[in-house]
C-alpha cells in the first residue's frame, strides 16, 4: 500500500473507533420521551450538570408475562412523541449537537408485571415471542444505525428469556444491521450473573438496584458498606468476561426508605417521608465506592425530565432541583 493511501487508511480506522473511544466515562441520565417536541433548550440542561450520555427507551406492549404476542408502536401519533422514531431521531441529533451521546434502549411493557416476569408456556409460544421480539429489536438496530447512534441494549431485565441459543441467533442478526457496540441490561439481582453471551457483547449492562441496607435513613458509611457484596459479584464477572461494565440504570427515590429497596417506585397513594438527604447520600454513597472502578465504563441515572421534574417530584426518583443533582454534577465534571 502507498504511503499515503496507508496514512488515509489509518485516519480512518481512528476516527472510527474515536467515534466510541474518547477516554472519558458515560456520566449518563435516564431521559424521559414524553409527549412535548425537545428543542435545545432542553437539552441545554444536560450540560449544567456535565452530562455527556443520555439514554432513550421506545417500548413495545405485551398484555400480561405469559402473552406470546407483542405490540410494537414507532410513530408519533399512536405514542408519545419522545418515544416514537421522529423524536428518538430528533433528540439524537440534538444531543450530539450538544456534544452529547446517546445509547437506545428499548423496553417491554407487560400489563400487570415487569420484564423479568416473561416467560412461555411452550416451545411453540417460545418461538413466536423469540421471533417477535426479533423484529422489535432489529427495527431499533436501524434506528440506531440510521441516525448513528452510539450503544444499542438489546434488551432490559428479560431474566426468564436467557435462552443462550435465542439470544446469540439474536445478536449476530442485529451485528448485521447495526455497527456500533451493544450490551443487555440485566437485572442486579442474580440476572447479570447468570447472562451467558456477556462475550458477544461489548459491555457488561446492569440496572443497578442493589438494596444497601436494611434500615430506613441510613448512614453514609452504611451505604458505601452495603456496596462491598455486589463490588466482589461485578468484578468476578468482569474478570470472566473481559467486558467493561455500565450500569445501564441506577437511582434512589426521595424517601427515607430509599436504599432498602431501590427498586421499588414510589407509591403517590402512600407516600413515604421525603428526605432528600437519603436520596443524596445515596448518590455520594455510589460515587465514593463505584464510580473510580476500573471496569467501570459508565452510569445513567434514572430519571431526567425534558422540561423539569414533574409536579410530584419530591417522591420521585429524578435528582432535579434536589441536593443529588448537586452531588451529581460534582462528581460528572471531572
């Protein structure tokens, strides 16, 4: 090869690979598609907090965890518009106007459970849910692809799916389609342990809900201490499969009992004492354990709203306006 054209070709190959590769961490937010159109405005916001990743989630339908059948809805009349394609699209293009990445993360929906719930009662059925959700996926593989979008997750919390043959038939079907990096989001508890095909992805995904304690408000030095369990479970997976790790969720309402059970969304009904302090020492708590690992590549935080946080925030899981987005926007700025 000639010089020059070799030098070419190495210019190239590195701007390509720059394109996923820049040495900084995903200091990422779970962004909310609601029904108003995004302008930069608010994509703005994002960078008052040093904010460099946002992750999307579209969904598609499924009536209950049993139903082989599910729905899918990707245009801007019969979803909300920050879900539907065109705002997917439009948001993608904006945030990375503003020097903001994005990963895709699309989600099912199952009426009266979650995820983690679905789960066949025949081969039969099993081929059709397989099949369905294949073309689900790979819809979002060429939104992906079409709008250059950084990081597909091909899936989230889909625990009692994990059929290894499926899901690398899978992969290999959206490898085709989509050339950027992949991961799954596994659920903290015992999922991402047990995912099989860590290896034909590029990153380790967990929703990282770990409970950090068993009593309401406390400490800080309580907090870090509940992190030492699932630090040793996450490195030993890291080490076996050689993938760096984003916790492709994590995040703590604004209530006293917020490490007990992260998981859990708070109930409008029955609200429990907001204390923006558990919900900030939380945020530190993660900070001062997680966030200088060496295998870790990143984190989103569940949840950022568009145009603010909603009326009834004080017992909601975003760090707006609160003491956590302080702590957040310390800790993303270096």
């Amino acid at each position: 090869m000639k010089p020059l054209l070799l030098l070419l070709s190495i210019a190239i190959t590195q701007i390509t690979f720059a394109q996923f590769v820049d040495g900084k961490k995903q200091k990422g937010v779970c962004w909310v598609g609601g029904r108003e159109v995004v302008t930069e405005k608010e994509i703005a916001e994002l960078k008052k907090c040093h904010i460099n990743w946002i992750s999307q989630t579209p969904f598609a339908f499924q009536r209950d965890p049993y139903s082989s059948t599910i729905k899918t809805n990707f245009t801007s009349d019969r979803v909300w518009w920050g879900e539907s394609d065109e705002g997917i699209a439009t948001t993608t293009q904006l945030a990375r106007k503003a020097g903001i990445r994005t990963i895709l993360k699309p989600h099912i929906w199952v009426g009266k459970s979650w995820p983690g719930a679905i789960s066949m009662k025949s081969d039969t059925a099993w081929q059709r849910w397989f099949r369905l959700y294949e073309g689900f996926i790979l819809h979002y593989a060429e939104i992906a692809e079409k709008n250059k979008i950084d990081i597909l997750c091909i899936g989230t919390e889909l625990h009692l799916t994990l059929r290894e043959k499926e899901w690398r038939a899978i992969i290999a079907s959206i490898r085709k389609v989509y050339k950027g990096k992949l991961t799954y989001a596994a659920n903290f508890h015992q999922e991402y342990e047990q995912v099989m095909f860590w290896d034909a992805l590029d990153y380790i995904g967990i929703q990282g809900y770990f409970p950090l304690t068993k009593n309401k408000n406390a400490s800080l030095s309580d907090l870090k201490k509940g992190w030492e369990e699932p630090l040793r479970t996450i490195d030993r997976i890291h080490k076996k499969y050689q993938r760096p790790v984003l916790f492709t969720e994590i995040g703590y309402r604004s209530d006293e009992m917020a490490a007990i059970e992260p998981w859990t969304w708070p109930d409008d009904k029955k609200p429990l004492p907001v204390s923006n302090e558990m919900q900030a020492n939380c945020y530190r708590a993660f900070f001062e354990m997680v966030w200088n690992k060496p295998w870790l590549e990143g984190a989103y935080f569940w949840k950022w709203y568009p145009s603010g946080p909603r009326r009834n925030a004080s017992i909601d899981f975003t760090p707006q306006g609160k003491p956590a987005e302080k702590i957040l926007a310390e800790y993303f700025r270096h």
